[in-house]
C-alpha cells in the first residue's frame, strides 16, 4: 500500500508540474483528485495497521495473568 501511495504522489506531482508549465486548471484538479486517492490510500493503511487480533489479545492477557500471580511455594502451609 505505501507503494501505490508514492507512486500516486508522484503521479500527482508530475501532474502539478504539467499544470504550472500549461497554465490549465483541469491538470491540477487532477493533481489534486490523485493526492487526495493517495492520502486516503495512506490514511486507511495506517488506521488498518493498527489492529490487533483478538486471539493474540486474549493470549497476552492470559501470559500476563499467570506471571502477575504469586508462585505457590512447596513449604506453603495454608493448606
């Protein structure tokens, strides 16, 4: 995904530079319809990453558990 991302920036950025030496408007609304693609492109990517399985959440959770819980010890007479 960060690939499409540089390669619609740079899309983008060819057509900026198209706009300026041309003086027309309709190459850059098009810089900046292809910008926008990438920056919604990168923004789902980002959020998307973040996520974390719930089965891994779930071991971690018991990992953490068992190691907060004091070790029971052999001479332990409360029994």
């Amino acid at each position: 995904m960060l690939v499409a991302t540089l390669v619609l920036a740079a899309i983008g950025f060819g057509l900026l530079v198209i706009a300026l030496m041309t003086g027309s408007v309709i190459w850059a609304w098009g810089c900046i319809a292809v910008c926008v693609v990438g920056a919604v492109l990168l923004l789902t990517s980002a959020l998307g990453g973040r996520t974390v399985p719930a089965d891994r959440n779930t071991a971690a959770d018991r990992r953490r558990e068992r190691s907060s819980r004091p070790a029971r010890d052999e001479h332990d007479s409360r029994d």
